[in-house]
C-alpha cells in the first residue's frame, strides 16, 4: 500500500535525521534541502538512495536536481508509488 504524504514526510524526515543529524521536526515541507537545510550533493545522494529503499520507487539521477524542497520530495515519491 502506497504511504501517505504524511509517512513519506516522517520517514524522510527520519533518512535526513540520519544521514545529516538535522533534527527530524525541523525537516518540512516548505524546507529546501540545500538552502535550509544545508545538504550537500552527496548527502542529498544518500538520502535519495535510502528513500527509494525506503519507498520501494525509483528516483533517476537526473530527477533528483528536480527535487528542490522536502515537498516536492514528498509528492515525486507519492506519484512513483501510483
């Protein structure tokens, strides 16, 4: 069964806690990976690899660029469960 975007949230929340120590409340929505949150490319990499995991979807490298802020994290890993 597909995760909620509310799951999605709470469990990349959890793969950014991980990989950076960033506190898991201050990972939302509205967050920009690199301009709020501060992760660079190759930890963005890890978080994406450990979200396909994860999620069971798919993210191609060249999406990833595409994924500006927690949210549209949320919604691409949303529509790849579809």
């Amino acid at each position: 069964m597909a995760a909620s975007e509310q799951e999605i949230l709470a469990g990349l929340a959890e793969i950014v806690n991980e990989e950076t120590g960033i506190d898991a409340a201050s990972v939302q929505s509205d967050k920009s990976f690199t301009d709020d949150l501060d992760i660079d490319s190759l930890s963005m990499m890890t978080i994406v690899v450990n979200a396909e995991e994860k999620f069971g979807v798919r993210i191609p490298d060249e999406e990833v660029k595409n994924l500006v802020t927690v949210g549209d994290a949320v919604s691409y890993i949303k529509n790849a469960q579809a």
